[in-house]
C-alpha cells in the first residue's frame, strides 16, 4: 500500500465543552455550530458568506483542500502535495481563524504539519504522523491562532517561511507554547481585512481584571498573547486607519 504525502491542519474550537455545559442544545447546534459552518465554508471558498449553514458533503467538494469535522475538531488536509494545494491549506487556516475571532464561543486554534498519512476519505480514516503532530501542535499553544511544526515549515517555500509572500498568510514568530521546545513560524490571521481591530476580553469588559486574573490566569495568558500576536504583526492596523470595530469577546 502506497501513501501520499499531505499538508495537514488540526483545528480546535475552544472552549467547546464548556459551551455544550453552558447553554441549551439547540441553541448550541443552530447559532454556535450553524455560523462555524458557515465561516467553514466561508474560508474554503473565499467567495461571499452563506446564509445557510452548507452540507458537509458539499464542502468536502473542494478540489484542493480535504475536510472533515469530529465534533469540536476539524481536520483539513492538501489533495496532492503542491505548492498551490499547500497555499490554498495555509490561507484557509488563516481564513478560518480571522472568522472566529469576531466570535467569542467559536473561536479556534490549529496545528499545521507535513508528511506521509493515510487519507481515506469515503471511510472517514486519517492515519498518519502529520495529523499526530499537528494535534499536539494544536495542544501546546497558549492562544487563539494557528502555528507551523518542523516538517510543515521545511516543506514551505523560503519566500514563505520568511513572510515575505502576503498569499501564504504565513509569519515568523516566537509562538507561546506549553512545551520547551518552540515553534517560530504562525498563521498569520491578522492579514484578513480590518482597521483597529479590538480583542475585547467580554462583552462587559475590554481586559481581564485582577480577580480573571486570580480565578482564571490560563485563559487571561492566552488572551493577552492572542492581542500581543496582533498588535505586533498585524499589516492592516499599521498601515490604515479607519473606525473602530471591536470583535466579538474572548471570555
């Protein structure tokens, strides 16, 4: 048996459990779930924002990039092993996490990894080491956002490990782990379009107070490293200047 190799994001949307816990069902399948769908395929096809949740089967027509959804995770993968597939990967990603950020019960985070797996998609079978790696990846980061292991920055072209190719919305830096060992390539998100973007912290409060801060320092950490990654890299809030718009809360 012969197996290819695959650009492979693990997506996670945070916090996930606790939304099931903390609010009713329906509401949780229809508002939550229903408008990640819709920002799913939103970042799939880069065309306008349905205003219907899609079918999945519709979805995974995508001729570049694969997917499927497990509940709270979300797995996307490159058809072949291309340039243009891997682009079109490292967008949607971007797409997708840019998307969540103007929500705060869907917000998401995502490993990226590369290297030989078994996709078998009429069965609903991924085996491979990328798709471990990239979990693990996912796991590890202290944010919101997205970020690159090893074998997925060794299979990116120079141009776009160095950030310098705006379409493969990638960007060195220092990601914030868990772990010792460090990732220094993201996803850079930030590239989606907006002026003076706001992380508020909840719909009640702009940051965190000292009491988040004593009841909640894990969740107050990821919040303020997903504001610092964007006030350091974003191109949008350093060039332009416009009104306004503070996303949705992160709390």
């Amino acid at each position: 048996m012969t197996h290819k190799k695959h650009m492979v994001a693990v997506c996670d949307i945070l916090g996930f459990a606790d939304l099931v816990r903390s609010r009713p069902l329906d509401e949780v399948v229809t508002a939550s779930l229903g408008w990640f769908l819709k920002a799913m395929a939103h970042s799939l096809r880069k065309n306008g924002f349905p205003e219907e949740p899609p079918a999945l089967s519709e979805l995974r027509k995508h001729p570049l990039i694969g997917f499927d959804w497990f509940s709270d995770t979300v797995l996307l993968y490159t058809r072949e092993d291309t340039d243009d597939h891997c682009r079109e990967l490292c967008a949607t990603v971007a797409w997708l996490i840019f998307e969540t950020m103007l929500r705060s019960d869907v917000r998401v985070r995502c490993g990226v990894a590369y290297g030989e797996a078994h996709i078998d998609e009429a069965n609903g079978v991924y085996v491979g080491r990328p798709i471990v790696e990239a979990h693990e990846l996912e796991k590890a980061q202290i944010w919101a956002g997205g970020a690159f292991t090893e074998s997925a920055v060794n299979r990116l072209p120079q141009i776009a490990r160095g950030g310098q190719a705006f379409d493969w919305f990638v960007v060195p830096y220092r990601v914030p782990l868990k772990r010792e060992e460090g990732a220094n390539l993201a996803v850079d998100w930030t590239k989606g379009i907006h002026f003076d973007f706001h992380l508020l912290w909840s719909p009640s409060s702009d940051e965190p107070t000292e009491g988040d801060w004593e009841t909640n320092r894990e969740l107050c950490e990821k919040w303020r490293n997903t504001v610092a990654f964007h006030n350091e890299v974003c191109f949008w809030c350093r060039r332009k200047e416009g009104t306004q718009q503070p996303a949705g809360g992160y709390h």
